[in-house]
C-alpha cells in the first residue's frame, strides 16, 4: 500500500493529463496505478517515472510533475520522490510507449537533468532539459 500522497499525485496527474489529451482522468488513473501495483516506477535520486499505456489516447503524452513535498515512493535508494516524469502512451503503441521509454532512461541518468528539472521555471526549460542530447 503506498503512502496517502502518493495516491493525491496521482489523482492530481490524471486529471491534468486528461485535459490535456483527452483521455478520461479514470482510465489514466487506473493505468497508472495498475503498472505501480506491479512495480516501483522509482528510479532514484529523487526521480520516478510513472508510465502506462492508455486506452483512448490518441498520442503519446510526457509531463513533469515537480511535487511541493517530497513523497515516499519505494525509491530502490530509499530516497523520497519529488519529480515525477510521467510517459502514456496508446494502448495500440507498445513499441512507441518503449522508445520514448527508453529515450527518457537515458537522459534521467544525467543527474544534471535532474537538477534542470527542479530549478525549470517553464516549459520551455522543462522541455529543454528533458531534449537536450
């Protein structure tokens, strides 16, 4: 059983994500927490990646979530989450859904990316963090 704020991050990233995509917020909450029940999405350092594939999406959607307190997440370091990287992607596109999967792995391993996220003060840098090769 995860912590009460891991499950408000959650509530509150499923229904920012279902405006933004038009996906119902359910079917993304649902998705979320089934691919947690599994398994941690914690990456360490501070960092999770929450991801799922989701019925009713048309695209594949990446968002940050930069949380006001640190929540315990069952980090394999231990460490609290509170930068949440969030991937969904068509159910139709598991293929889609492991490329950017991977793509993020890789630019999550450079801690300064962690530290770009953080301090990002918009989009514009949040995306530049997460581009940058």
């Amino acid at each position: 059983m995860r912590p009460e704020g891991f499950h408000d991050a959650f509530e509150e990233i499923a229904k920012a994500l279902a405006e933004a995509s038009g996906a119902a917020p359910g079917s993304i909450l649902a998705a979320l927490r089934e691919r947690e029940r599994t398994h941690s999405t914690a990456w360490g350092g501070g960092i999770a990646v929450p991801h799922a594939r989701v019925l009713g999406l048309s695209r594949s959607v990446v968002a940050v979530a930069r949380l006001a307190s640190p929540i315990e997440y069952g980090a394999p370091d231990g460490c609290p989450v509170d930068v949440l990287v969030v991937l969904l992607s068509p159910t139709d596109e598991p293929a889609e859904h492991l490329r950017l999967l991977a793509r993020l792995a890789r630019r999550l391993r450079d801690s300064s990316v962690a530290a770009k996220l953080r301090a990002a003060g918009d989009d514009a840098a949040v995306r530049a963090a997460l581009d940058a090769e």
